[in-house]
C-alpha cells in the first residue's frame, strides 16, 4: 500500500511517503522529514575482560567480560568476531544492579547507587588453546 514510511527523529513522527511525494526534491524531502539517520554499528562500546577459564580435555576456553547493560548477547559475539578474530561459540550474559552505598557526611547523609552492569560469559571454540592469564 505504501512505498516508503520514514520516522523523523525531530519531530517524531511517522512519515508515510507514496510515490508522488517520493518524486519532490531532496531539498524539500530533507525539510519536511529532517535529516534521515540510519542505524550504523561502531565499536564504541567498552567490553572489559574480568577473568579467563583456561581449556582442558572436556570444556573449551572461556573468558568473562563486563559490558554495557543495553548490549545483546549477538552484539558481543559480532564486537569479538569482527574486531579480536575470536572464534565465539556461546555466549551467556548475566545482569547486575548496581550497589547502593551510603556516605555519611557532618551534616548530611548521601544516598547513591553505583551503575548497573552485564557479565558476559564467552565460550571459545576448541581451536584457542592459550587465553592470558587473569588480569587480576
């Protein structure tokens, strides 16, 4: 029924296009929906590696890292495979809320929460034999 539906992050609304608004001009396209975005993976995203499970005759390597909380299982396996080469076989993610601490000052008791953080636990396949040692 529609060729083409476009969200306008400015104004966010859905745009419904048919092919006669589809023939204006850039110029006016870029007006009326605002500049168009498209979704672009980047690494920017810090996975930091908390300890590693060396291999043995029944289980494979192993490596838990800390990522962000809005990270997908698939996104760490595509950021490891694509960037580091690693062959990922599974990867399992737990979640953690924050800790919630207290500071007590002279006049005033502060109340704060650290922030939530996602364990990924990676599993590797039999190819990788040596992973480094735990960095802690």
């Amino acid at each position: 029924i529609y060729d083409y539906a476009a969200f306008s992050p400015r104004t966010h609304h859905l745009h419904i296009l048919t092919r006669a608004s589809i023939n204006l001009s850039l110029r006016i396209m870029i007006r009326i929906l605002g500049p168009l975005r498209f979704k672009m993976w980047m690494p920017t995203m810090p996975i930091t590696l908390v300890s590693t499970i060396r291999p043995t005759d029944t289980t494979p390597a192993k490596a838990v890292f800390r990522v962000l909380p809005r990270m997908t299982k698939h996104e760490v396996k595509e950021y490891l495979t694509k960037i580091y080469k690693l062959p990922v076989v599974k990867v399992n993610t737990v979640n953690y809320d924050g800790k919630r601490r207290v500071v007590f000052g002279r006049r005033k008791i502060a109340r704060y929460k650290d922030a939530d953080y996602k364990k990924a636990i990676v599993s590797f396949d039999s190819s990788v034999k040596d992973l480094p040692p735990n960095p802690f």
